[in-house]
C-alpha cells in the first residue's frame, strides 16, 4: 500500500520560514516525479513544484515567486519543500503527491497523494 505522509506544517508570521518534509512508502521512490501542491480555502487546488527522478525541479513561478525550494532524497523516500519569506497568501493545506508520468503541473497526472499538511502564515 502506498503511503505519502507529510509533515512540517505549522503557523508561521509573515516572512518566517517553514520546512515540509514528505516520507514515501510502498512505491519505487526513485521512479516517480515528486509534486507539491497546495488548497487554500474556497479555492481550487494549485501546482507549486515539482522534481523530477533525477532531480530536475520546476516551479510554479506565479504563486511562489522564487521563495521556495523543492529537494528529494531517493536513499531515504523523503521529498522536500522549503519556504521562505511565506506571505499570508500562502497559507493552505499543502499536499506532496507522486506520478509516475512526465506529466509534472497537472494534478491528473499524479498517482498517490498524502493526506496534506496545514501552514497558516499570520500577518
């Protein structure tokens, strides 16, 4: 049984960091695309990165403007995602989920998701 389990979410104040961690089990970690994805309340539920099997990473520039940064460790079925100077707009329950496809910003393309991680950014 595939397991995608998140962790790391929290309140932050505007501008403070968060780290997000990922754990996968039950999968050939090293074979899928590893994406994070986020739900803010009454809205639909947006791409923010991706990386690759062998670690090519993309960003959904608009939402995230550079602050964030997506990491996997393959020996350890862990991916990550670090945030930077977080902005109110930020918070949202934040999903890490796995596709076994090239297919990387559509969220039908992802096979497994987690159960999310809630971040709320005060102002």
């Amino acid at each position: 049984q595939v397991q995608l389990v998140e962790s790391g979410g929290g309140l932050v104040q505007a501008g403070g960091s968060l780290r997000l961690s990922c754990a996968a089990s039950g999968l050939t970690f090293s074979r899928y695309r590893m994406g994070w994805f986020r739900q803010a309340p009454g809205k639909e539920r947006e791409f923010v990165g991706s990386i690759s099997r062998g670690g090519s990473i993309i960003y959904n520039a608009d939402s995230v403007k550079g602050r964030v940064t997506i990491s996997r460790d393959n020996a350890k079925n862990t991916v990550a995602l670090q945030m930077n100077s977080l902005e109110p707009e930020d918070t949202a329950v934040y999903y890490c989920a796995a596709s076994g496809s090239a297919a990387n910003r559509d969220d039908r393309s992802y096979d497994y998701w987690g159960q999310g991680t809630q971040v709320t950014v005060s102002s």
